[in-house]
C-alpha cells in the first residue's frame, strides 16, 4: 500500500486547496497519470501518481487545504479495478460483526440506570462507522456522530449526512451547557434577512491580501492623461486584413500599447525598476505583464523580451497566455519575473480608474475605454475623435511626479504617430 501525499511543487508554494479529484476510489491509474488538481496562490497545478495501482482509498476531499507532504489518500501497487478499499472493507467487516452478535447481559442496576438517561448517547463519536471527510465536518460543526442518522446500507456516516443533520430543524430542548450555547450564538449570523456565505477561493484570498500589502508598503500615486487613437484606429483598420492573413492573429490595441510602454521605459528606465532593500533593481529587459480577467480572479501572465518581438509576436503571445489563463493552464513560469503591468478595464466599459501597482514593480499602465467626444484641434476647429483616457500607476518612492507625467505623454505621442512604432517594430 502507498501512501499518496502533496509532492513538491515550487519554491514559493507550500499549500494549496484540493480543487477536483481526476479519480475516484476503485480506479485504476498508471504511474504519472494525472489524479488530483489542486488550486494554489497562482496556478491551478494536476499532482500525477507516483506508483501504478489502484486507488483505495480518498482521506481529502475536494476543498480541503493541504501543505506539501501531507497525505490525501491511499493506492493498493496490486490491487484490482473496481475493487472496495481496505478502509471500506474493514467498516464492512465491523459493521458486519456488529449486525450479528448478541445481547450481553446488563446488571439490573445499569439497566436502571439507563431507563434515567435515555437522553443520553449509547456510543461516542469514536465508535460510529463514518468517512474522514465526515468527521471533519462534524467537529468543525460540533455535532456528535452518534446523533447522526444515515441513510448508507453499511451504517456508514457520510458528509452529507452531517450536514443534512445540521441543516434539520431542531426540538427545544433545556440547555445543556453554557460553552455550547455561546458557540450557538457565535454561529448566529448578524443579517436579520437571508445571505448567503461563500468561502474565497485560494486565489482570491492571495489576491486580496496582496493588494493591501501594496496599498501599505508603497507610496502609489496616479497620473492621467488622455490618447486620441484616431491614428491607431485608421491603420489598423488599413492593415488589419493584411495582418491577420500573413500572421494568423488579430491586429489589436494591445500590442501598440505594448510597443509604447517599452518605448517610453527606454527613456524613463526607473519605472521598470524595483526596491530590494537600500537598493535600486534597474531591469535592462522587458517583460511585460498582461493582466487576465478569469473566472478565478485577474492574473498576470507575463509577455517576454517585448522589446524584441513585432506587433505579430506580441499579439500571438497575448491570445496564447489568454487561453492558458483562462482554461487554468497558466504555469508558474508563466507569471514570474515581470518588469512592467498593462491593464485595460475598457474592455468591461471602463471610463477611467486608478489601477494598484503590482508588486514589487513600480508601475501600471491602465487603458480605458474608447469614446467619441469633441476635441478642440490646433487650428480652434471642433472635431469628434475617438479618446481614451490612459492612468499610470507608480511608486512615489522612486519615481517623482516629473518622470511619471512625462512618461504618459511619451506614450501619448507614440500611439498619437503609430507608423514610428511599426517602424521601430
């Protein structure tokens, strides 16, 4: 028999939350099959079978938070397909036993006595047949096993059965203790009308606790300025056709913001630099951040060596990290070692925004959503052009408000003349 644990994952992960079990007790798996996803802080990561065998046996199930080593079940190297596990087996021979034997004897005075006590449990918690997922969830809720009723054939005490105990309507009965009256009313929600309670995911709690940390370690500050994208608008509308019949990808904003950022960093390199104690990190490569929108929360995949790749490569790796994003199948590899953030709420309608840095990078670039609106021209005529507002986000710590303006303009300016950053591209 084998055990199966949580092997290592990555330097930085050391617990993560039981998402689905790929298997079910009685499969059979081969050795680097994939068995159990598990979610963690960044990445969604399948753990595969160490040993061919069956499996026996499940100890956690799908939302319990587990840390490397810890054991999650159990796998039988001989064990034939479809076969009941040894844990299964053995309540089956206990509960099998319990069935047939007979009546002991009871002295009359404990037969007395427990004419007294009926209220009372005749077996504790420990002697009740019952899965490990279901003990759990009874101690978490304080319920006694014994109390449990199940509808299982074997007698055996299931999850669903505890909660469905839990979830019964309760007889008054006189207070038994103090302790268990002040747990009751801890439990007691303070809403007087219905809500319902839904525990974060993993990655929502990372996320969470991460932007607060950056609202508190940084001295974050947000500039805007505004982009007439008539210039982007016409030559992608000229070239677009073009574009996607020699590359296969789409010719999107995306990749002239890209092409801009990593301009306008060349220029202000502080901005795609980070604080390591006393000292100043000052990356000479870009690698830039693209920040996702999934199910699960906003990712950061990040696209590498921007400043080498044309408009066709930026674009491919965007829809490329896209998908993986959004099917869960990003890697760590995938989200590290970024040098710079854009983000663009205006694809859910965003107007403008503050976006928070993300840590430990010094700046975010946030793009807006597209709107036509009058703009008074050099020559004082009155024209209607597509505006977006644009924000960066940066650490006043090391970037002064001087650097931060003029690099929005710079930005400005190219995406205002694009043919420079195809030219340059």
């Amino acid at each position: 028999m084998q055990e199966i644990k949580i092997p290592e994952l990555a330097e930085s992960i050391t617990e993560g939350t039981i998402a689905e079990w790929l298997v079910k007790e009685g499969d059979k798996v081969e050795k680097g099959d994939a068995i159990v996803e598990l979610e963690t802080d960044k990445v969604n990561v399948e753990v595969n079978a160490e040993f061919s065998g069956v499996i026996t046996e499940i100890t956690s199930n799908e939302g319990d938070d587990v840390s490397v080593g810890d054991t999650i079940g159990k796998l039988d190297e001989n064990g034939e397909a479809g076969a009941a596990s040894s844990g299964e087996a053995k309540k089956e021979e206990a509960s099998s036993e319990k069935e047939t034997e007979e009546p002991k004897e009871v002295p009359a005075k404990e037969a007395a006595g427990e004419s007294k006590q009926d209220a009372a449990p005749k077996q504790n918690s420990g002697d009740v047949i019952a899965s490990p997922a279901a003990r759990k969830r009874a101690r978490e809720l304080g319920i006694d096993l014994s109390k449990v009723q199940t509808r299982d054939p074997l007698g055996r005490v299931r999850p669903e059965d505890v909660e469905a105990y839990n979830n019964a309507p309760k007889q008054d009965v006189a207070p038994s203790k103090p302790a268990k009256k002040e747990a009751a009313k801890s439990e007691k929600t303070e809403f007087d009308k219905p809500v319902e309670r839904v525990k974060m995911t993993r990655r929502r709690q990372t996320i969470a606790k991460n932007l607060v940390e950056v609202q508190q370690n940084t001295a974050m500050l947000t500039t805007f300025n505004e982009v007439d994208m008539t210039s982007v608008m016409e030559l992608r509308k000229q070239r677009k056709d073009k574009f996607l019949a020699k590359n296969g990808v789409k010719l999107g904003f995306m990749s002239f913001f890209t092409k801009a950022v990593v301009g306008a960093l060349k220029e202000f390199p502080l901005l795609n630099a980070e604080i390591q104690g006393n000292e100043l990190v000052i990356k000479k490569f870009y690698d830039i951040g693209i920040a996702v929108s999934t199910d699960e929360g906003l990712v950061v995949p990040v696209v590498r060596d921007a400043d080498r790749k044309d408009f066709a490569g930026i674009e491919q790796d965007i829809v490329d990290l896209g998908k993986k994003a959004r099917d869960n199948k990003l890697a760590l590899k995938d989200l590290q070692g970024g040098s710079f953030t854009i983000t663009n709420g205006g694809t859910f309608g965003s107007m403008m925004s503050t976006p928070i840095l993300n840590a430990p990078q010094v700046g975010i670039l946030g793009m807006h959503n597209i709107v036509k609106r009058p703009i008074a021209m050099p020559d004082d005529s009155i024209e209607v052009r597509p505006m977006m507002y644009i924000a960066l986000s940066y650490d006043h710590r090391i970037v002064d408000g001087k650097e931060a303006v003029q690099f929005l303009v710079r930005i400005k300016q190219m995406l205002e003349d694009p043919y420079d950053l195809l030219l340059e591209g």
